[in-house]
C-alpha cells in the first residue's frame, strides 16, 4: 500500500518511518530542550558528558546499543547501534557533535525557547537539533526495520576545538562505514553542504628583550615591533581567488609601556580549498614566522589544531543525488552548498567515506547569542535522512 508524504509517494516501508516520525516533533522538542539547557562547553567535560548521559537513556528506553568510548581529559565519545546481528556489511553512520562553544551558565542566563517558530538556545542548532534529529531517525529504524544496511551512530564531544580526542575515533570508524551523514545544522538556504575548507589554527610566540623605554632603549628588542612585521607578511599570504585566507585573530605581548616588549604572541587561522594547499601556506607561514625583520628576536610556530577539508570521495555523488530525490520526497528544495567554516565531516572525507554534511535541521547565527534552529524543519529533514537512507541501494 503507498503513502504521500510531502510532494511523494512512499512504499509501505517508507510509509511507516515516516509516519512515525512525523508524530514525533513534540518528543523530539522536549529532548531537545532537555540538552540545550545543559551546559556542555568543550572543555567542561562534566557538561559534555551530562548531555551524552541524557542521549544515552534515550537510546535505552528505545532499545538501541550504547557503547561508550572513555576520554579523561574531554567528554566521552558515544557510539550506537541496532543490534548484535553479526554482519558483514559496512553501516550507514550518522554523526554529530554534542559540545558547544559557550562558557558554563551560559544555559541559565539564555535557556530553551520558542519565539515565532524559531528555538533558541546556546548550541540549539549547532549542533544538538541535529543529534535529536538522529537519535530519533535511529530509533525510527529500531521500532520498524527498513534501513538497507547496518545504521549506527556517534556522538563526539569535542568538534568545537578541532576534536583533539574524537579525531582518531571519527577517523577509525569512517574507514569501517559505507556512508556518513553529519547532522551540522543547514544552511539558511535549506541546504546541505558538499563541500568546505581545511582549517589550521596556530599559535606564533615571538621573544625580544627588555629595556627601559627611555633610560636605555637601544639595548631593547622589541617583539612587539617584530610581530607587528609578521602579521603584515601573514596576511599579505590571503589568495581569496585561491580559497586561502590566512588571518591574526588575537594579539597579546609587552610588559608595560616603557619597556621594550620581551614577549609578543599571535594567534593564526589558516583556512584553504584544497588539500595540497595546506603544505604550500603552512610553509610559507613557517618561512615568516623563522625570518626576523627586528634583529636580535627569535619566533616559534605551534599547531593547536587543525580540520581537513571537506572533499567529494568515490560514491559522494550517489549519496548527495540519493539524499536530494529523498529530500524532494519529503517536500523538500535541497541543493549542495559550499562552507567556509569546518567540521567533523572533512575526517570521514579523509578517509575516504562518502559523506554529506548540514543534513541536520536549519538553522543560523550560530556561536552567538541569535543562534537559532527553525522547528518546523525537524520532522522534514527527519524523514529526508530517513528516505534517503531506505532509498540507498542494499549494496556499494
């Protein structure tokens, strides 16, 4: 028996997924209220691990496997599945992240709430509307069956600082997976992203020496002065053409103001297109920070983390043309957008899975205090992963 759902028409299966989805939007609103007004900052991994214990019950009460990847130092990392049924087959993973880029309190001072049909709240859209919209398309295929193929997830804990614990666990399970979908918000256009940059993030130390500023100046080197001479340099490296930008976000140095600096510090971001384009700017980023314009000063260079771009391995187009029919099926225009700003997605692509990104609900304004999901495209991006997960073929 066939079944519409938005501009389609669905089999039986299809039907049955859907269907329960589409009475889920108030559940999956109050689990979603649940962890937005839990402070879970990367680095409060009390917090962190708070909001994966409330998705981890969930999971239980729905009869899906829960197996928790133990960090000491940030959240733990959560993984879920099925069933036990021994298979061969590679699964379909759905991923997100559950920590935010907001200090502790920053839920009581600004919790959930609707206001004209957009949620509010610190990290409601990036990216716990997504791990809600995931934690129910799993429970979907728990309660009906339907999915061609394994379907697990993960949840990390740490993406907001470049997943310094959880980058070796995306990395491992990707290899293992036929297909990634990263519940990132999507774009304000209601699209998905296909593509984004390479992100490094750097830290430049430059040392000079202290002198009076006015008893005795010429036996004064300044690293302020010499920093200076760098981020000039370190800028004049941006190609916009070429998709490279490099930028000097904060500055800090000197010891008071009549005293030549001693200690200067930048702090670099380096974003690029292509991948090769990483060892062509990190080189010449290397080259200035070694080069001393103000003789008598010394600089060292410091990676504190870094994203690999977002790419388009074997199989990513079938996956994007799968997900968008399914997408149209659920009534929804989605079309591939291309992002600056990165994410977990760039290490499943590094690896070689096919991925798709921003397949969570829609959203923006996201890391300020606008930040905002749009409710009513819950359920419809629910049941556009949905589809586009029984619409994949049972094998490749």
């Amino acid at each position: 028996m066939a079944a519409t759902v938005g501009r389609g028409t669905l089999t039986a299966d299809e039907a049955r997924i859907t269907g329960w989805l589409a009475e889920q939007k108030d559940h999956m609103l109050r689990l979603l209220e649940e962890v937005v007004n839990i402070d879970s900052g990367s680095y409060d991994k009390a917090g962190v691990d708070a909001v994966g214990e409330r998705f981890v019950r969930f999971f239980e009460s729905e009869g899906l496997l829960v197996d928790i990847e133990r960090h000491e130092t940030y959240g733990d990392a959560i993984h879920v599945r099925l069933d036990d049924a021994p298979t061969n087959e590679k699964p379909i993973l759905l991923m997100g992240h559950r920590d935010t880029v907001f200090p502790k309190g920053e839920a009581q001072r600004r919790p959930f709430r609707i206001v004209d049909g957009r949620a509010y709240g610190p990290g409601v859209g990036d990216m716990k509307g997504g791990l809600v919209l995931n934690a129910f398309v799993l429970a979907a295929f728990k309660r009906h069956g339907g999915n061609p193929a394994p379907l697990a997830g993960l949840i990390t804990s740490d993406e907001e600082i470049a997943s310094p614990a959880c980058r070796t666990v995306i990395e491992r399970v990707a290899r293992d997976a036929r297909c990634v979908l990263n519940s990132e918000p999507g774009r304000p256009s209601g699209n998905v992203v296909t593509g984004r940059k390479g992100g490094v993030f750097m830290r430049m130390e430059v040392r000079g020496k202290a002198a009076h500023s006015g008893g005795n100046f010429e036996q004064g080197i300044s690293a302020i002065g010499e920093i200076a001479h760098k981020i000039v340099a370190l800028h004049a490296l941006t190609d916009l053409a070429r998709g490279i930008t490099v930028n000097v976000g904060l500055v800090s140095g000197g010891q008071s103001v009549n005293t030549t600096a001693p200690l200067a510090e930048g702090r670099i971001d380096l974003r690029y297109v292509k991948p090769g384009d990483r060892a062509y700017a990190l080189g010449a980023i290397t080259s200035i920070v070694d080069t001393a314009t103000v003789p008598g000063t010394t600089a060292t260079l410091e990676i504190l983390g870094e994203f690999l771009p977002l790419t388009k391995p074997t199989g990513s187009e079938e996956l994007f043309a799968t997900y968008v029919e399914a997408a149209a099926t659920a009534g929804l225009k989605v079309a591939g957008e291309f992002s600056g700003g990165c994410a977990d997605s760039g290490f499943t692509t590094s690896v070689g899975c096919p991925t798709i990104c921003a397949t969570g609900p829609v959203g923006g304004n996201a890391h300020t205090p606008e930040e905002f999901m749009e409710v009513e495209t819950l359920v419809p991006r629910a049941q556009a992963m949905a589809l586009a997960i029984m619409r994949l073929p049972a094998t490749g």
